[in-house]
C-alpha cells in the first residue's frame, strides 16, 4: 500500500522504521441525496477502490461493503487581462457503501454558533429599523433638505 523507499540497511542497523500509507482520504458532505449507509470521500488520485476498501478496513475498522469511485474534473478559468486558461486539479471522489445496519450521519461541527448567529442578526436588524425610523421622523418637517444636511 505504500510506495517509499525504506532503507534496507542503517549503520547500527535500528529497527526504527514506521511504515506509513501515502494516501489520504477525507470526508466530505454529499451532492446528492444518499442513502443513510453511504459515505462520500475525496481521497488521493493514486488510490484505486481495492486500496480504499482496506484502508477504511484496516486502518479504521470500518466494515466496507461495496467501493465506487469517479473522476470530478476541477473548474477551468479563463484570465481576464492575458486571456490564458487554467485549470484546477482533478478529484477523485469514493462513495462507500456500509452495512445496513450502519448509519452514517454528516456532524453537525457548530449547532451552538449558528443559534447566536442567528439572534444577533436579528437584534441587529431590529435595531437599525429603529435607527431608520429615528432617522425619517427626524427629516419628515424638511422635505427638500438632503439626508446628510442635519443640525
């Protein structure tokens, strides 16, 4: 599953070598409407749908029905002033399917932050109703004066 090169032999010849996996994998919340037992991963482009079965198996123990991968192509942009196109990299996204017994439900990472997000918005609004209304009754006797003239 790894492609480093380990040194066969060291002088003192320790056995200090820890043998690490190049791929990555991250989850990431789906497009579409999924089935509660199918997880969306982005993960390394190297990684084929045997590599990616045991990595979840062996590194996180997570019973691995089926794999299915595809290719997303990154957005291309053209520039403005040179008019050379670029293109961002490709992804490789796995949709794995887990027993149906297990579920997978996306976190919820900030329920709190979003509630006073949210109360605070609304305060905020609330208060600059009430500074534009101020504002009106304060230029209603002057109807030709402009907003910014003021005593």
């Amino acid at each position: 599953m790894s492609t480093r090169w380990y040194p066969i032999y060291q002088r003192g010849g320790p056995q200090l070598r820890v043998f690490l996996p190049n791929f990555w994998m991250k989850v990431i919340r789906p497009t579409e409407i999924q089935p509660e037992n199918v997880v969306t991963f982005s993960c390394s482009m190297e990684m084929s749908k045997p590599d990616i079965k045991n990595y979840l198996e062996k590194i996180y123990n997570i019973p691995v029905v089926d794999v299915r991968t595809r290719i997303a192509t990154g957005p291309t942009k053209k520039d403005q002033i040179y008019g050379y196109v670029t293109k961002a990299d490709d992804i490789k996204i796995a949709y794995v399917t887990l027993p149906k017994e297990n579920k997978f439900v996306f976190p919820d990472l900030f329920p709190q932050s979003a509630k006073d997000k949210k109360e605070q918005d609304e305060k905020s609004l609330e208060e600059s109703k009430v500074n534009f209304k101020k504002y009106l009754d304060r230029n209603k006797g002057r109807p030709g004066a402009p907003g910014w003239f003021s005593i």
